[in-house]
C-alpha cells in the first residue's frame, strides 16, 4: 500500500471486488432475454429434427420402436413408391397455380382499397375476414357448399335446370383441384393484400407526383414505379405462397382424401399416409428430409435470384 494511504475501516479485512465490466452486464441481459426464445427453438425444433433424421436411418415402424439402423433403404424406399413422383408433380402444379393466381388477386386488392376513401376500411376488412377462419374449418365448410347432394352449388344447377344432375365439384381430378385452389384463394388472398398493401403505403407519394409531372400514365407509373418499390413485399409473400403451397395437406385431406383415384395426393399427404397407414416411420421421416432439403434449396435461390434482381 503506498505512504499516505489508509483504507476506510469498512474495506479493512475484506476483499474489494473490481468493478464488473458494463459489456459484460450487457451480454449477459442479452443472453437472458435470449435463452426462453433458444429453449423453445431447441425443444421444439432442433430436438425433433435430430429425432426425425434419426428415424429417417433406422428401421422405425409405428407400433414397434427402431429397430437399428438400415440407411439409405427409407431413402430409396420413398422414391420406388407408387406414388411418389405423382404427387411430386401434382403438387409442383398446384403450387405454380395457387401462387400465380393469389398473388395477382392479391394485388388487385391492394390496388383497389389502397386509397383512403369512403368504404375503403370496409372492403380491407372484408378481404381480409376469410383469413380469419382456421383452414381445416374453412376446407370443411367448402365440403359441405361442394356436396352434390346436401350442398347449395352442388344441387343449384340442376334446381335450376342447368343441369340433369347435381354437380360433383370434387368429382374428377380437375374439378377437385380447381376447386381446392379456388377454396385456398378465397382464404388467403385478403391476407397477402395486407402485406402488398403494407408495401404501398410505404411508398412515397412525391415519386408518383413526379412521375405524373413527367407525363407517365398510369400503366407506366405501375410498372416503372410501384413494381419496382414494392419488391419486398412481393418477395415475401412468394416466399410464404410457394412454402405453404409446397406444404399444403389440410384441404386436400378434408376436400378430396387425395381423391379421386389418388390424383390429388400432396407430398405432404404422401408424408402422412407412409405414417401413419402403411405405419412406417422411417420412410415418412425420409420423405420429411426431402421436402425440408427442398424447401431450403429453393429458399436460397429465391433469395439469390432477389438479390440479383436489386443489385441490377
């Protein structure tokens, strides 16, 4: 201790600690306020992924547990099924139709109620009332509006003479998927009007003004000015479309149960049936494996073909 020193009586006999560096109060806050949010991930996420690519390398039937490992057998196994490449395709087609046809009503919409006039409020939430209601909900009332005997367009046709008999909406593979896409629509397209609604509000007013100042019209301020700001927007929504498309199951199996003569079997139905009838876990969770490697491939080329698209 240097001359002319003296410690205060309270610091004599005891140990005095060097203040805590604020950095590390502050991380440790922040790994506080993390660690509930890390806890679900890990649980509920990482924990059942590990399981599942666990699964997708045994032997695993329903009833039985694992029974060893047997790799790559579930993996070659999901792709000599009867119905694998079928359902592949039908749900590449369904995702291209539903993400073209809700993303361009979507549009629409935003277009229509994007001003603030009267009845503007009205017709958003009007829109936007069907996103509200669960989709199983929402495919089971479409089933009972599509039955041919008990349901009021099925049996309207023929009431009115259109026709000699009622009319099965789910009754050949085009109408069954048609009419599926046309239930998804009526859902989800007051949702995406949100987000591309979003989009527009965002966008200044002083650059249509200079552009109407510059003589465009209104085909060229959309598509020299509103398209271009409202990439983002865009970009999103065909992320969420294309990923729940690709990952579409509760429609299908309450409208069609992959009917009629399995012409409307998702990948995801494909999933569950490997399951949950043929009681074989191993192959479902190969499968599983698949469409998350899929589904994380074409993420990526989304986000790259984006990126390309702002830099030029």
């Amino acid at each position: 201790m240097s001359a002319g020193y003296r410690s205060r009586p309270e610091e004599q006999g005891r140990t005095v600690r060097a203040p805590v560096p604020r950095w590390r109060s502050r991380r440790a806050k922040g790994l506080a306020y993390a660690a509930p949010t890390a806890l679900f991930v890990a649980v509920f996420f990482v924990l059942p992924l590990l399981l599942v690519g666990q699964m997708s390398l045994s032997d695993w039937p329903l009833l039985a547990g694992d029974r060893g490992v047997n790799a790559p057998e579930n993996y070659t196994d999901v792709t000599d099924t009867t119905l694998f490449w079928p359902a592949v395709r039908f749900t590449l087609l369904y995702t291209v139709i539903v993400t073209v046809i809700l993303l361009g009503l979507a549009l629409l919409l935003a277009l229509l109620v994007q001003e603030s006039r009267p009845g503007a409020g009205f017709f958003r939430t009007v829109y936007f009332l069907p996103g509200a209601l669960g989709l199983a909900s929402a495919s089971l009332l479409f089933w009972g509006l599509y039955s041919p005997t008990t349901g009021p367009l099925g049996g309207t046709p023929e009431r009115l003479g259109l026709a000699d008999e009622p009319v099965s909406f789910l009754g050949s593979p085009t109408s069954a998927l048609l009419s599926t896409v046309f239930l998804v629509v009526w859902k989800f397209a007051g949702f995406y009007m949100l987000i591309l609604l979003v989009g527009l509000q965002r966008i200044p007013h002083e650059v249509y003004e200079a552009a109407r100042m510059d003589g465009a019209s209104r085909a060229q301020i959309f598509r020299a000015v509103t398209l271009p700001l409202l990439r983002p927007s865009l970009a999103l929504s065909l992320l969420l479309c294309v990923t729940g498309s690709l990952l579409a199951f509760d429609q299908f199996f309450v409208l069609t149960k992959g009917g009629p003569d399995n012409s409307t079997v998702t990948v995801v139905q494909l999933i569950y049936r490997e399951a949950f009838q043929r009681m074989n876990l191993g192959t479902a969770a190969a499968l599983s494996i698949l469409v998350l490697a899929a589904l994380l491939l074409l993420n990526v080329l989304q986000f790259r073909g984006l990126r390309r698209a702002d830099e030029s």
